[in-house]
C-alpha cells in the first residue's frame, strides 16, 4: 500500500516534466554545440571513427543518435570537401541543416533520448531517497528535481551536462551499495557505472579519489569490518572494470590503439589532453559584468543566483542544523554513512569547479544537484521539529519552487532565482549558456510575426541556428567603430544578449547599441531595436 503511494505520487511529478520538456523542445532551435554532439555522435555510430569532437566522451552522443541510426537514418556529410577535418560547427550545420531529413525533426529525436535520461534520473533519486530515507524526504526530493528549471532546461538538449550528472551519481550510491554489503555482484555494478560516468563527461574523473576516499571513510567508521588488504583488492577491481567499460566503447578505435602500442593516440586520452588544456587555459568569459576568465568565485556566484530560492532555503537550515555536529569529529565518525555519501561527492565536485578556468555556465554544476536535493529534503525530516513546523516549511518550500517554475516558463535556460532579481536581471550577472545559448531564433520569428514586423532583419546572433532556416533575415549589424553604416540603418534589428555585452568580439562593438532602448524581447536571450528611419 506504502509502494503504491509513494508512486503515485512520484510519477506524475515525472510524467509533467516530461510533458513540460517535450512541449519547450519544440519550441526552440538547436542550441550552441547540439549539432556537433549529434553529427559525432551519429559517425561514431556509422563509421566507427571517433576523431570528431574528442573533447567530450562518446556515450551521450552515441545514445543521442540512436534514433538517428534507428529511425531517421539522415546522410553524413561525407561529400563535403571539408569533411572530416573542417570546422566541426560548420560540418554540424551542414548535417543538421543540409539534410534530405528535416533539421528539426533529427533535433527533436536526438532530443528525446536526453528527456529519458532525466527521467532515469529522477527515477533514481527517488528509489534510492526512499530506500535510504523514507518516503517523505524521497517524494520532495523528487518534487524538487522535476520541478528545478535548470533540470527541465538541460535535461532536453543534446549535451552531456545530463547525462554526466546521472551516472555520476549512479556511480557514487553503487560504490556506497557495495561498500555496506561487500558483494561481488554490486562491486561489479559499481565499476560499470564508474566506466559510464568517464564515458559521459572528462569531469568524472574527479570520481577516482572521491571513491578512495568513500572507502577509507567508511574503514575509519567501521575499522574492524574492512581491511587494506580489502581496499587494495576492491579498488583495483573498481578501476579495472570502468577502464574495461570505457576500452569497450570505443571499439575499434581501442583495438587500433593496443595493436599499434601507441595509447596516448587514443581518443579518451587525446580528449583528455584537450579538456585538460581548456580547464587550465580557461576561455573567454562573463561575470558581473566584467569579462574575462579564471575566477575562483565564478560558480559560487552561479549556485547563488541560479540555484531555485526554495533550494537554497532548504540548505541554510540543514546546515544550520548540522553545524554543531560538523565541528566534532566524533560526531562526523559516528553519522551515517548515507550522508557522508551525499557530502563527499558534491562538495568535491564543487571544491574542484573553484580550481577551474572554464567558466562557462551554471550547467557545469549540474553533477551536485542529485546529491544536494537528497540531502537538504532527508535533513529537513532529520532536523527535530515538531509535525506542524516540517508541515508548514514544506507548503511554503513547494509553493515558493512552483511560482518559479512555473513563472520561467517556457524560458527555463534563462532561469535566474528570485534572490537575484529573477531572469529579468540575469545579464547582470552571467551570460552565454546560462541564459542565452543561440535558442530562441525559432522564437524570434513568432514574435516578428505577432507584431507585423518584417522578417528581413538586421542581425547578430550568438548561437549555430541558421537564421535563414526559420525564415528571419540576418543582415549585418555595424560595430560602434562603424559610424557611418550606424548612420545608414534602416531595419528592424535583433541581437542576442552575450553578443550585446560584446562577448567573445571586440569589447566596444555593440557599445552604441546597448545605449538605445528595446521594443522588445524574445525569451531573456535576444533584444529587438527599432532602427527604422
């Protein structure tokens, strides 16, 4: 009777974010980097060759183009004298919008096996939630995670932010299943999940000392029931198993690799190299309205402002109900190895992402959610209280993360708290894949439409859409230092927020721009301007 509720309360949640995702899919054009992940994924699958892309693993983009293969069957472009070492976005244009299958249907498919993947997700913090904690905590846990914008956002694109944040988190609770029963069969399911985790995102490999330590953790809470003897075996087998996973993978290209002796000209380690050199090199990048790259404090500032309020709520009374047992270390020795398990990971995770010079995007930060909606949800039923206490935080905590769920709407990308100001003030604070990835173009034409304004417009778009595509036009926009075609506009012009803010272009470009007033805008990523004579 208990299972039969819990469930029926727990589907739901994910049938309507389910429904939510699949309606706003449909709604937007691809996002930045979409059709390159669906061209990788789709040659992989085709040729067996995995040079394209290389700087992202190859599950995700394998399982996204799945339906590709299985169903739609589009054509590489392989007659394309650029093909295969030309510029991976304009070979992905070419494939996504050159086709004999049209661009959005391959989009939406693609799209669909990313929407399965969170509902496994979901499916997942809710099993183990109630396992581990109970019905309650599970069942909000749950509420919280289908109702997250940033969740509903990008667990419908054709990336790896999702995919990486599900199997890191399967990875991390069968190691700790493992850990409390010492059973072969777990310890191999473990190190299946850790191989998928290194297969979805280079990032995972944080995983490798998190799970030493998960163990050793777990020896000093219980030193007579484990052993070195029993570490050293259970973590070599761990690691053999997820190398295995991963050299599976890649197939051919694993057997080229070992036959030739040559590993360092594998795709994984050469993917590696790539990231690695990203994450010390950094990129180009935007904080409080300052550009640059390498802030320690960059996705601070992004849990701050895009973290839903009621989250955020939930986790100031945790701590500060668990504050006065985090300054005992006998108390930490004696607490539940469950929520060690939740801690660990994501502080971690976070504690790594202050090292990084990849500042690019809340998204990045997805891989502690699954962990941090478990805990703050069990702690809210661990903290003493009485019943109408707990009942009246979980009205208001429900309340509060459905009125931004439901006021985002359909424009979740764009999502920002209502600490910070709300979406409306999110260019204040970061810009590029945190609210403006090139998705709205598809929206831009609806709005031209709905209020009689011609098509062919003046343009600057920050994204890989083809403009055209959808039937809006994209003439030039002048920069600042081009006074006299500013002088000679006469169009409607539409540009998208980062481009605005000048960046990745020379700071200054769109400086005259930015002092004149919209008419309008599309979503919270594109500004409309009435250039007309």
């Amino acid at each position: 009777m208990k299972n039969r509720i819990f469930w029926s309360l727990t589907l739901p949640l994910l049938a309507v974010m389910a429904a939510v995702q699949v309606i706003t899919a449909l709604e937007e054009n691809q996002t930045f980097d979409e059709a390159v992940h669906m061209l990788a994924g789709y040659s992989y699958l085709e040729t067996g060759d995995f040079r394209l892309n290389p700087e992202h693993p190859p599950l995700g983009k394998i399982l996204n183009a799945l339906p590709l293969l299985l169903f739609l069957k589009p054509e590489l472009p392989t007659k394309d004298p650029r093909w295969p070492d030309g510029d991976l976005y304009d070979l992905g244009e070419a494939f996504l919008y050159r086709n004999r299958i049209p661009a959005d249907r391959m989009l939406f498919a693609s799209r669909l096996v990313t929407i399965a993947l969170t509902l496994l997700l979901g499916a997942a913090i809710a099993v183990w939630t109630r396992r581990h904690f109970g019905a309650g905590p599970a069942v909000l846990a749950t509420f919280l995670f289908c109702t997250d914008p940033n969740f509903i956002a990008h667990g419908r694109y054709v990336t790896t932010d999702l995919i990486a944040a599900l199997f890191i988190f399967l990875s991390c609770v069968t190691w700790g299943r493992f850990l409390r029963t010492r059973c072969r069969r777990d310890l191999l399911l473990a190190g299946i999940t850790l191989g998928l985790a290194l297969l979805s995102k280079f990032s995972a490999l944080f995983l490798i000392p998190v799970l030493m330590a998960l163990y050793l953790i777990r020896r000093w809470q219980a030193p007579d029931a484990y052993s070195l003897r029993h570490f050293t075996i259970s973590i070599a087998m761990l690691f053999l198993i997820g190398g295995l996973v991963v050299v599976t993978a890649y197939g051919p290209e694993s057997v080229r690799a070992l036959k030739s002796g040559d590993i360092e000209s594998h795709a994984f380690w050469k993917g590696y190299e790539e990231v690695s050199k990203s994450y010390s090199e950094g990129r180009d990048s935007y904080l409080l309205g300052m550009q640059g790259k390498g802030w320690w404090y960059y996705y601070p500032v992004a849990f701050a402002v895009k973290t839903p309020t009621a989250v955020l709520l939930l986790l100031a009374i945790a701590l500060a109900a668990a504050f006065p047992s985090l300054l005992q270390l006998e108390s930490l020795r004696g607490a539940g190895f469950d929520w060690v398990l939740l801690a660990l990971p994501a502080v971690a995770y976070f504690a790594m992402s202050l090292s990084s010079r990849l500042d690019i995007g809340f998204r990045h930060l997805l891989p502690i959610f699954p962990f941090l909606l478990i805990a703050v949800s069990a702690g809210l039923w661990h903290w003493r209280h009485s019943g109408k206490v707990l009942a009246g935080i979980v009205v208001a905590v429900v309340a509060l993360q459905t009125f931004e769920c439901v006021k985002i709407y359909p424009y979740y990308l764009s999502f920002f708290n209502s600490i910070s100001g709300g979406p409306g003030n999110g260019e204040r604070y970061l810009l590029d894949s945190t609210i403006d990835w090139g998705q709205d173009l598809k929206r831009l034409k609806l709005y031209l439409d709905a209020h009689h304004l011609p098509n062919g417009i003046c343009m600057c778009y920050f994204g890989r859409g083809l403009p055209r595509y959808y039937g809006v036009g994209d003439a030039y926009i002048p920069h600042t230092d081009e006074p006299e075609e500013i002088a000679a506009l006469n169009c409607i012009a539409a540009i998208s927020v980062t481009s605005l803010h000048d960046i990745y272009q020379r700071p200054g470009n769109y400086e005259w721009l930015r002092h004149r007033t919209p008419i309008g805008r599309v979503g919270y990523s594109m500004y409309v301007f009435d250039l007309r004579k």
